[in-house]
C-alpha cells in the first residue's frame, strides 16, 4: 500500500502497480462510492456489467424487446 495525497480539487492517483493489479486501463469509465468511514470503492464499468451480465434468464424476450424497439425507431 502506498500513501497519496488528496489534492484540492478532490484527486487522487492510483500508483501504477495497484492500478495494474485491480485490472483497470487508461480511459475505463468507473463508480465511485463511500463504503464506510475514510473508505471508497472504485469499480470499473466493466466489472460491474461482467459480475451482472447474463443474470436475467427471460428466454431472449428482453432481447427481442430491444430489437423491436429499435425497429420501430428506424
């Protein structure tokens, strides 16, 4: 663990071994949330949408939805 400092405007920079470990890359879209007293969680998009992905069993119904949706815009 290494020790950084929060600047002014509320930044910090994530050292490049644990930014490396967490598995992030330049340019990730990420969420940022308390998690208790002088604790924050970062997690990128694409974490979340891979531990959620595939949760909804609907048979294909919501993709049909979807695309009938879309087709109806065109």
């Amino acid at each position: 663990m290494h020790n950084v400092k929060i600047s002014s405007k509320h930044q910090i920079t994530i050292g490049k071994q644990a930014f490396a470990e967490a598995g992030f890359r330049a340019g990730d879209v990420v969420s940022v949330r308390a998690v208790g007293p002088g604790r924050v969680e970062v997690v990128s998009a694409r974490a979340f949408l891979a531990e959620f992905s595939g949760c909804l069993a609907s048979g294909g119904g919501l993709r049909r939805a979807v695309e009938e949706a879309r087709a109806e815009w065109g």
